[in-house]
C-alpha cells in the first residue's frame, strides 16, 4: 500500500498467488461494511489481550509493586499493542482488500525482504510467547485439577498431556483466520 509494489505493475504483484492479489471490489476501499468475517476479526480481537493470566505474576516480579504503577505500565503496553496492531491492518487491508488472508503475511511475496523479516519475527514472538501462555495453562490445569504441582511426574505429565495435542492441531491447522 505504502509504496504501490502490490498494484498492478508493482513489483511483487505478479509474484504472489491470485487468490492473494490486490481485490476491493467495484465499490473500492470499503472502511465499514461488515460480514461474517467481521465477527471473525472481533474474536481475534478479544484474544489479541488474553494475557491478563499471567498479570498477578508480572505484579509480583515488579520492583515498585502499587496498584498505581501496575495500571500506567498495562495502559502504555496496551497502547502500544493497540497503535500495531490496528497499523497492522490498516495496511493490510489498504494494500490488499477483500483478497487479505487471516495470516496477512500469506499475501506478501516470499521475495518480498520486509514481509520475510515480519515472518521472522512472527516466528520469535511464536517460539517467545508460547511459554507463557503455556505455563498459564499448565499451572491452572494442575490447580483446577487440584494435582501436587511439586511432584515431577505431575509436572511431567501434566505437560505432555497438554503439549501433545496442542502441537498436534499446531500441525494440522493452517488457516490462522479459523483459529
């Protein structure tokens, strides 16, 4: 969008699948019209800042611990998570409308260096982030199963049991959209 190379007769626009090519209709941009997959972007939306599970053990790891300064750290990291993530699809629809994929990098060119660079970094947030994630769910599932999370094999088992199938629709799913 910013620089035309997905237009037609821009550089990667011939590089990309035609299921992924530049498509906004004969009305153009549309800003507010809704559909299904409006719905599917406000799920993904509401997911987008699920990390409140893990907000009491950032608290305690903060070296100044009041209610005060907890809230002006959340509010500037929601800001800031905010401000991408709505320039992220701004741009992502502004370059490629109704064609844009739930994985918007799956519209860009693989010779595209920018959006190879996202993928790379897509990919450390993925491997960086999952273990938080994950660890929530571990200690929630041993307490709500109300499992000794000292013992090794409860901790062992519990683990496998929950990344066996995790890595398994991982595997299998491929529409981020779905998801």
């Amino acid at each position: 969008y910013l620089d035309g190379s997905y237009t037609p007769g821009g550089t990667y626009y011939t590089q990309i699948a035609d299921k992924y090519q530049p498509d906004f209709g004969s009305d153009g941009v549309s800003y507010w019209r809704t559909s299904v997959s409006t719905f599917v972007l406000l799920a993904s939306l509401s997911t987008a800042y699920i990390a409140h599970y893990n907000g009491p053990k950032f608290y305690s790891q903060m070296r100044t611990q009041t209610i005060d300064q907890f809230n002006k750290v959340v509010m500037l990291a929601f800001m800031f998570s905010l401000s991408i993530y709505l320039w992220v699809m701004a741009v992502g629809y502004l370059t490629f409308g109704e064609a844009a994929d739930g994985l918007i990098l799956n519209n860009y060119s693989e010779n595209d260096g920018f959006a190879t660079a996202a993928r790379i970094a897509i990919g450390f947030a993925v491997v960086f982030g999952f273990p938080l994630a994950f660890t929530a769910l571990r200690d929630s599932t041993v307490s709500a199963l109300g499992l000794d999370a000292q013992r090794p094999d409860v901790f062992v088992v519990t683990t496998l049991g929950l990344l066996a199938p995790i890595t398994a629709a991982g595997c299998i799913l491929s529409d981020l959209g779905l998801v």
